[in-house]
C-alpha cells in the first residue's frame, strides 16, 4: 500500500508540475528520480520474490539477487543524493546512469518473463497477471527516463 501510495503522489506532482510548467532543474532532478524508482524496483524485486511459490527456487533467488543489486544501486543514488551539489558534474551523472540502465535493463527482462511465465500458466506464485504487467511497464518507464536524461546531458 505505500508503495502505491507513493506511486500516485509522484503522479499527481507530476501532473501539477507539468500544468505548472515548473521547468525542473535537470541535474537535481536527475538523482531525485533515480533515487525514486530505484527504490520502487527494489520494491518490486522483494515482493516478486516474496509472491512466487517457494518451489520456484531459481526465480525467487534471481529476485533476492535484484533485491540486493538495487539496494545497493539506491544507496549510491542516496549517497550522491547527499553530497549535491560535487556530485552533480556531467561525467559522474553519465556513469550513474549507464549503471542503472544496465541494471534496469536485466530486471525488466526477468519481469517480462516472469510476466509471460505467469499469463501462460507456468510458473507457481500469487502474482496477479496485472501486478506482473505492471512491474514491467514501470522497468520500462524507469529506462525512457534514463534515456531521456542522457539525451539531455549531451544538450
Ligand atoms: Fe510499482
């Protein structure tokens, strides 16, 4: 619930921002969005891992392995987060950024097949079809962002 709870709050500043025309300062933002949805996809990692059966011992050590990557990947988002604004030099964003996307990339690949896994009836868990969809949508928005961010630091 308070993950989703986030989820709407984030919504609903972005929508104020955008009618706002708040132009965001980029490389803030840059690490506030990182630390964000870094932490929803170590959210997802955990309670991925926490609904599949424990039969599925492959997949539920996969998602512990996620769990802990993005742990780790928000600390050092926090930890740049903190020492703003040093941290905030075109070469250290990009280098934070090619590292979340390569992590972002492998997770959303094991959500779309966990995605399909479920849908097709393969796998044991208590993944609603929806939640699985959702999951992956958001690893997929997390990397049009890391994209959008990048094209921006070449500006
Ligand atoms: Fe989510």
């Amino acid at each position: 619930m308070d993950h989703t709870s986030r989820e709407a709050a984030y919504f609903a500043k972005r929508l104020k921002e955008l009618n706002e025309g708040k132009p965001k300062l980029l490389l803030e933002a840059i690490i506030k969005e990182n630390v964000f949805f870094l932490k929803v996809m170590a959210e997802h990692a955990k309670f991925i891992g926490h609904l599949l059966d424990p039969s599925e011992r492959k997949l539920v050590d996969q998602a512990r392995d996620f769990s802990h990557d993005f742990d780790q990947l928000l600390f050092q988002a926090m930890d740049l987060d903190s020492m703003r604004p040093q941290s905030e030099t075109t070469p250290i964003l990009n280098q934070f950024l090619d590292r979340n996307r390569v992590s972002v990339v492998s997770l959303r690949n094991f959500k779309k097949s966990a995605k399909e896994l479920i849908k097709d009836c393969k796998i044991k868990s208590n993944i609603h079809p929806l939640l699985a969809d959702h999951v992956f949508r958001e690893a997929e928005r997390f990397l049009q962002i890391i994209d959008m961010f990048e094209a921006s630091l070449k500006k």
